[in-house]
C-alpha cells in the first residue's frame, strides 16, 4: 500500500513537471496571437462603427492576455524548473490558474464575439489546444469546461433565439467538445502511462544497480575471505603468492627485499600437550604479533601455513635483522607456557631470512626458497634465533 501510495506520489508530480513545461509553450503562442489581434483591434481596421464599441474591452481582455503570457515566460524557465515533492502543489496551482484563468478571459471574449461576429472559433481552438497539449484529468478540466461552454450556449441562445445563426454556434461547439474530451482523454491516459512506466523502469534500474553494487561487495568480500586465513586473519599463502606477482610487476629497477620465514618451536608438542584449542589461540598470539611488527614497518606478513609465517619487507639488511632480533624478543614477551619445548618453557620462534637485490620476479621466489632454506639453517643452530641467507651467499643473478 505505501509503495503505491509513492507511486502515485511520483506520477503526480512527473504530470505537473510535464504540464508545466508545456506552458511555456503554449504561453508563446497566446502572447503571439494575442499581440496581433490587440493591434488589429486597435487600428478598428475590420469593424462596422456598431461593433466598434467593443473595441475596447477587446483590446483590455487581449492585453490582459499578453501580459499573463509574458509573466509564466518570465517566471518559468525551464532549465531552472526543478518539481519537488515538496513543491509540486504548488506548480499545481500555477498550471491550473493559468488554464482557468485563460479560458475564462477567452470565454468573455467568445460571449462577445457571438453577439457581433456569431462565432466560437477562438474558444474552440483554446478548447483544443488545452486538450492536445496538456495531460490533465477529466475531472479537473470538466468543470471549468463545462461552465464556459454554458455561458456560451446560453449567450448564443439569448443574442439569437433558436436560429441559422444561433445553429452555426451550437453545431461546431457541439460537435467539438466531444472531440476535445477524447483527445484529453487519450492525451492524458498516454502520458500517464509513459511516466508510470518511465518510473518503474528507473526503479527496476535503480535495483538492479544497487544489486550489482551489493554482489560486488559481496564478491568482494568473499574474495577477502578466500584470501583471508580463516584462524589468525592473516593474509593466507594465496594472498602472498598475489603479494608476490604485484611486486613482481613494479620491479621496474633493482629493489633491496628481505623474506622472512618464521615457524614457532616444538609446535607439535605443544599441541600434542595442551590441546589443539590452545594451539590455535597460540597461534593467533603470533600472528596478531607479526601482524602488528609487520605494519609498523610497512612490510607484508601472512599464513604460510600450519605453525609458519612469512614477513615480505623492502629494508636494508641490517635493519632486517634488527626485525627479526624485534620478533624473537617480542614473541618470548607473550610468555606463553610451553613445558615441553626443548629450549625453552616458552613459545618462541625460529626465523629463516633472505635478504638480496632482486630485478624480477624469478629472483624474489629464489629469495623465499633460500628463507626457507634459513630457517631449516636456525632450527638446526639451536632454534629461538634467526639465520641469514644473502645474495652474496647464494647469488641470484645467475
């Protein structure tokens, strides 16, 4: 119910949007005839002396006319026309005043023009215009039309009496007003449909836009979750393979790259004693370290898998080793219990590293075997140190 309430709601005012552009237009053409007919009038060019006594009031009522015209063209321009739900109202009035008001000023001029010229041409062709260029309800037009057409058909009746002459007035007007009301008919049914659809077609629009907007946040969000480690909510290996072809792709020139393979001690023990649930919020202690040491430096840390973690930083070798000093002290700051590590009743961590001068992505994955390679390097050094590999050990540019 509320939604066709809103509907109708937007219709309304889509029509009053239409009907008063479409003044402007119509202004144009009255201001025009009006001008004309006012200067044929006041040069008497085509009047007997008797009718020449209404010259005045035609004169009166068409600059009247004219100038109504040349207000609405004033004060409706149609780049600054913006309707609103709040001011559609009064739009509404405007339109409805000037129709009235038009066609009651054309009504006294045709009440007029049957006593001295025995026709309703003028009225007729307003009648039809309103008809054919304006989409407005039936029930908002009769009303007026109807009172004008009476005046009309009464005058003719009351100047006439039941005549040729009185005929020639109420056989047009008769014949015209029933045209007119079909063609107002047609007129507004059309244009209303064509809003109403132009409106639900922008709505369907508007859903489907803001459907597409939502499942590609939805495809977003399920391509961070894919690259997400569902645990430590650490970048997972897939993320640090993407890592590693997005740097591959900006080695323009030469870059200093350190990796850093980290893989918590005796791991297996510990889960072996104290559980698999207090293995993983071990785990997630870890990760949320690395995570945190590894954003200070503006360096990339990620799951690599199981206990093993793996740090990509942009830092010169001596820096990179104060990281790693950073990582082993921080991770036995945790202080989390490990009774049956071998080298400690701590957790710590045993860190492999890789540091070089690399120009292609070739060279970076050589950089993360050989941090691999380290790491098995300060595991068999006693473990809770870390173990360099560098370029000059092992030279990547072969």
């Amino acid at each position: 119910m509320e939604n066709q309430e809103k509907l109708a709601l937007a219709i309304r005012k889509e029509m009053i949007y239409f009907n008063v552009k479409r003044i402007r237009t119509v202004a144009w053409s009255l201001m025009y005839v009006s001008a004309i007919i006012t200067i044929i009038h006041y040069g008497e060019v085509f009047f007997s002396k008797t009718e020449r006594v209404m010259v005045p009031a035609y004169i009166v009522i068409h600059t009247i006319l004219f100038y109504i015209d040349l207000a609405v063209l004033l004060l409706i321009k149609e780049k600054k026309l913006h309707v609103t739900f709040l001011n559609m109202r009064k739009y509404e009035m405007v339109f409805l005043m000037y129709i009235y008001t038009v066609l009651l000023l054309i009504t006294i001029i045709t009440v007029m023009d049957v006593y001295y010229f025995k026709h309703v041409a003028l009225y007729e062709v307003l009648f039809l215009i309103i008809c054919t260029v304006f989409a407005i309800s039936f029930r908002k037009i009769s009303p007026l039309i109807a009172v004008t057409a009476l005046a009309i058909f009464i005058s003719a009746y009351l100047g006439n009496g039941i005549s040729g002459e009185s005929i020639r007035v109420f056989l047009p007007l008769s014949l015209i007003l029933p045209i007119g009301f079909v063609i107002q008919y047609h007129t507004y049914k059309n244009q209303k449909q064509f809003i109403t659809q132009h409106i639900l077609l922008g709505e369907e629009m508007a859903k489907s836009k803001q459907f597409s907007k939502l499942l590609v946040e939805k495809n977003n969000e399920l391509l961070e979750q894919a690259l997400r480690d569902s645990l430590t909510n650490l970048p997972n290996r897939r993320a640090f393979n993407n890592k590693l072809v997005q740097i591959g792709q900006q080695l323009h020139k030469a870059k200093n790259l350190t990796v850093m393979m980290i893989d918590i001690d005796f791991f297996k023990n510990f889960n072996d004693h104290y559980g698999h649930l207090q293995g993983d919020e071990a785990l997630i202690k870890v990760a949320a370290l690395l995570d945190e040491i590894a954003e200070k430096y503006n360096a990339f840390a990620a799951r690599w898998g199981g206990e093993e973690f793996i740090i990509v930083s942009q830092h010169a070798s001596k820096f990179a080793e104060h990281v790693c000093e950073e990582i082993l002290e921080e991770v036995r700051s945790l202080n989390i219990r490990h009774e049956h590590s071998k080298i400690a009743d701590i957790v710590t961590v045993s860190i492999g590293m890789c540091h070089a001068k690399i120009s292609t992505i070739e060279q970076l994955e050589k950089c993360c075997e050989l941090a691999d390679q380290a790491l098995y390097k300060a595991k068999e050094n006693g473990r809770n140190n870390f173990y360099l590999h560098s370029a000059e050990d092992f030279p990547l540019y072969r």
